[in-house]
C-alpha cells in the first residue's frame, strides 16, 4: 500500500490546510498539487465512510504528492500543496461546479456529505479551499516581484480503469487554450518508447473555475496539469522516478522565451 496511506486509519490533517516548499522566488516555475491528501480533520472523523475508502482515489490522487515534490526538486522551484482530502472540498473546482463536495463518487456514498447545505460548504471553502489558493496566490505574486515570469505546472493521478474500462495513457496532458507549454510537452512525452500520451485525456483541461483557470488564465502565465495513471506511481519510489523524468522533459521547454512571457489565451470553458 502507498506509504501516504496507512492501512488502519488515514492521516489527519495537520493545522494549516497546506504546505508551501520553500525554492528561489525567481526560480521560473512553481509546481502545484490540489490533490495530495487523504487528511480529515477530527471533526469530520471519516464523513461516514469506512477507513478504507480513504485510502482510494476518492480520497486524494494516489502518488501525486511524492512525485510533485521530486519535481519541484528536480526544477529547483517552490511548490504548494493541499493537506486535506478531496471529499471534503474539492479546490480544483470553482464556486458554482456541483461536484465541489462530492455526495457520490466512484460508487461510494460520502454519508457526511448527503445532506450538506450552502453554509456548510461556504464553511469548508474558508477552512481549506481558500488558504490553498490564497497560498497559490501569494506564491505567484512574489515570484512575479522577482520579474521573472513564471509557469505553473500542476500534477494529479488518474486509476488505470473508470467505470470498466481502462484506460490505455499512462499520462495524460490537460490544457485549455494556451499551448505554449502543454503542445511541446506532448511531443516530448510521445517520444519516450514506453508511454501512451493522453492530449487532454482522460479529462479535458477546459474547466471553469478551476486551479489553472483561477491562477493561470486570469494572469496569462503558460501552465500544463499532468495526470500520471496512478498504477505507475503507487510506490513513493515510482512516484520520485516520475518526478525526475517529467523534470527533464520540463526544463529545456521551460526556457522557451514564450513560456517567460504573460499571454492571454482567454479559455475554452467560458465560450
């Protein structure tokens, strides 16, 4: 079982609803991960489910905290991280999307979550969702102070089969619009022998409200979100291995004077 995930009861969530790493303001990049906890807080305890369900893809994304820590080493940047779990509030929607709080997902009933009202969930965006972000934006305006602009590059999992079928990429590039860094990012992927690349699969990048929308169109900084299948990343040594080869196909992209410019693209989810 992954080391984040303990096989008797999940992790609780520690003071903050995040974690910021430490790396030069004017490093270029900042790595980011909406998705890394299973936390619960004690008030919550399990919102109804058994322990196990916890440790599930419902949860959080399996591997991805390991590997974006190992990228953010790999690209000498900051990173930030969320330390509760998706069930909870998801941070990766936006305001109005009605899957911010998940009732069902994946064939588990969320019991906590079943009869949730607005002011309840308005609660849980001002404990969690809105520090991450706030951290997020707080990141990007002292990197940008550096004048150097940066790229966000924001890394989930996905499960190797949805709803029975599987699903044949082992990564996956989103993207909404703006192409600077995702396009050549595909092509550097699909020249590795090994890899089946997903162009905005098994997601579509364009989503309203998002992480990228809300940090990265609104500014017009180049972004890509990698999804990595989350068999491939389950041990925290895989998902270290990922992180140092998604690194050294970032870093000759990274310095493209484009991905150093602020762009607006506009996004595809507001048309």
């Amino acid at each position: 079982m992954h080391a984040a995930c303990p096989s008797r009861i999940a992790a609780r969530l520690v003071p903050e609803s995040h974690e910021v790493v430490s790396g030069p303001a004017a490093a270029g990049v900042l790595v980011l991960c909406d998705h890394a906890s299973n936390a619960m807080p004690a008030a919550y305890d399990s919102l109804g489910l058994p322990v196990a369900e916890l440790c599930r893809h419902i949860a959080y994304d399996i591997g991805a905290k390991p590997l974006s820590l190992a990228l953010a080493a790999r690209l000498g940047c900051p990173a930030v991280l969320s330390r509760f779990s998706r069930l909870l509030i998801d941070p990766n929607r936006g305001d109005d999307d009605p899957t911010r709080v998940m009732r069902l997902s994946d064939g588990a009933i969320v019991p906590g979550n079943a009869r949730i009202d607005a002011a309840e969930v308005e609660q849980r965006a001002v404990r969690f969702a809105k520090p991450y972000h706030a951290a997020i934006a707080a990141t990007l305006d002292a990197m940008l102070r550096t004048g150097v602009v940066p790229a966000v590059v924001s890394i989930h999992s996905f499960t190797p089969q949805m709803r029975g079928h599987a699903r044949p990429w082992q990564v996956g590039v989103l993207w909404d619009s703006d192409p600077r860094l995702p396009v050549p990012l595909i092509r550097a992927l699909q020249g590795w022998p090994d890899l089946t690349v997903g162009d905005n699969e098994p997601y579509d990048g364009a989503l309203d409200g998002d992480t990228m929308s809300r940090h990265c169109i609104a500014r017009g900084l180049a972004h890509v979100l990698i999804e990595v299948r989350q068999d491939l990343i389950a041990t925290d040594a895989d998902a270290r291995d990922w992180g140092h080869r998604l690194g050294d196909a970032l870093i000759p992209l990274l310095a493209d004077p484009a991905v150093r410019a602020i762009s607006h693209f506009g996004s595809r989810a507001s048309l």
